[in-house]
C-alpha cells in the first residue's frame, strides 16, 4: 500500500512540474542521452562504445538547456538521467530523474527565488490533490509530515553563503563523520545539521569555492567563488543544485583551460558567447529526492517503480 500510494504521489507532483513551468511560459524541450561533454565531472561518465566518438551517458541536459535558452527564453526538460558513480546509500540512484529549468536574463538572485517558489508549489499542489495519500503518509510513515511541510511553505528559505555555512558547522560543537573545513564539499551529515537543527527550515547555500564547482558556473568578483546555490531541505539535504552560467567568453575559455578541458570539444557551447549572450542561470532537481521529502519515505528506493542501483538492475 506504502509503495502503491507513492506512485500516486509521484504521478501527482509530475502533473504539477508540468503545470509549474507551462503557466508561466516556459516550453519543454528535450536533450540528448549521449553526450560526448562533460558537465558535472569525468569521475561519473559512463563511457559508451556505440558512436565513432567517445559518447558518454548524460548525467545532465544543462549544456545543451542553455543553447535552447539562448533561443526560447525559458525552457525546461523533465526526463532520465544516469550517473555512474558508486554510492549505495539510501540517497543516491545510478538512474534517476531530473527536472531542469534553463532561463535567459536571469541572475543567481532571481535562480534562488524561483527555485524556492518552485518547492513551495509542488508541496502545496501535492498537499491539495493528493490529500488521502498524504494523509496515509503521516499516519503511517512520517507522524509529523504535513506539520513540517507546512512549516515549508510557511516560511521563506533561509539564505547564507558558503562561508556563513561552514563557520556555523565549524561553531556548532558537534561532532561530525566528515571533516568541514573551507574548501570542502558540504556532505549530507552537514546539509541536515543546517536545516534540522540550525535554522530549523530549508536553506539555500550560495557563492560556493569556484576549487569544487563545474567549469560552467559564473566567476564572482572576489575571484575565489562562484555564483551557484543548492537548496537544502529537512530530511534530505540538496535537493536542488543551480547557478548562474559563466556568459564572459573569455572567462569561460580560462575555466576550461583550468579544468583542462578542450576547447575544440566545447567549441558549440563558447559560440553561444562568442557571437552575443546573455545573463541566464538554471538549476536541477533530483524529482526522487522531491518525492522522499514531501512522502517522508527514507529510502529513494521506494519512490521509484523499478530501482537501478551500483552493481543491481534487477527486473
């Protein structure tokens, strides 16, 4: 029954994304499975030996999102993606599915704020129209569910940057599994000590170290961050992860060259500088994490019809 209703829940915050981004006019598009770039990182390709080039498996549509951007405005994809990166854990899947905005003219400030109207509109629409399953959930699975996703909605995000993040793990006595030094990614243990018991509400995290960000992500001023943000929930952690892209050409060109990419590969993806852009930001939601959060179901396993997990692809 647990699993059966969350399938109606996923069904439900599906119709909702769809109306979320169509009233108010973004258009769906649809990017490539097989990519020959990367946009997250080489340790999580999956290298594929179909083409007459090396074509991987994409982990994300962003790359090709933000030249649809360039010439629609503001657009969305909403489909599979894979990543092949060996985490069993009650978090991570190796398929999983991912809503992915793209949006011309828009800075990180405007990126965090539609990211934050986004998660109040899917809880409060799930809230509405899958009223007997959220019920079933509170009663059965997570007591306090509708009281926490209430406080959600509620409330306005908490906002602090990277810096202001570590200085309250750093001050917070606890004792943590992971290390929290500047520098370091923030590690699921410190997302939930942010928002569980810090600020007691989700946080967006903003202006990371450009040393553990992609390539793609717009330089600061300061010349040590970057403009991303991830959107930090109770329960789960990041459940959103965006920024404002890197439209300068010429920064771009030193970012690539400092990853030691080539700039032959990306050669598409500079022409969208090169010859005219814009300020434009996206971001990424993991819908299995979105389903956990608003389900309080613990193990994304659950949420998910037939699971792909490192090392499992039964059925």
């Amino acid at each position: 029954q647990r699993q059966w209703a969350a399938m109606r829940v996923r069904n439900g915050i599906i119709f909702a994304i769809h109306n979320f981004f169509q009233s108010r006019g973004f258009i769906q598009t649809d990017t490539p499975i097989f990519t020959p770039n990367a946009a997250e990182g080489s340790t999580t390709l999956f290298e594929t030996d179909f083409f007459n080039e090396k074509a991987y498996l994409a982990q994300t549509g962003q790359l090709y999102g933000e030249a649809l951007a360039m010439a629609h405005g503001l657009i969305y994809t909403f489909g599979p993606t894979f990543r092949a990166e060996k985490s069993k854990t009650r978090r991570h899947l190796s398929e999983f599915w991912m809503i992915e905005p793209e949006m011309a003219f828009c800075d990180l400030q405007e990126d965090m704020d539609v990211a934050e109207i986004f998660v109040k509109y899917l809880i409060d629409d799930i809230l509405k129209h899958c009223a007997a399953d959220m019920t079933f959930f509170s009663k059965f699975v997570d007591k306090g569910l509708k009281d926490r996703l209430q406080w959600v909605l509620d409330r306005p995000f908490e906002r602090v940057s990277y810096a202001e993040a570590i200085d309250i793990l750093l001050q917070s006595g606890q004792t943590f599994e992971y290390p929290v030094d500047y520098g370091l990614n923030l590690q699921s243990e410190h997302e939930r000590y942010l928002t569980e018991k810090h600020f007691k509400c989700p946080v967006t995290v903003y202006n990371y170290p450009k040393t553990i960000k992609p390539f793609y992500m717009r330089a600061n001023d300061d010349g040590k961050t970057v403009a991303a943000m991830d959107v930090l929930v109770p329960g789960i952690g990041e459940i959103v992860g965006g920024s404002q892209r890197e439209e300068r050409l010429e920064v771009l060109e030193k970012h690539l060259e400092h990853h030691e990419l080539s700039k032959e590969d990306y050669g598409w993806y500079l022409d969208l500088r090169r010859f005219g852009s814009v300020p434009h930001s996206g971001f990424g939601m993991g819908f299995e994490r979105m389903l956990m959060f608003v389900t309080g179901v613990s193990n994304i396993r659950d949420v998910i019809p037939f699971a792909r997990t490192p090392g499992n692809a039964e059925f």
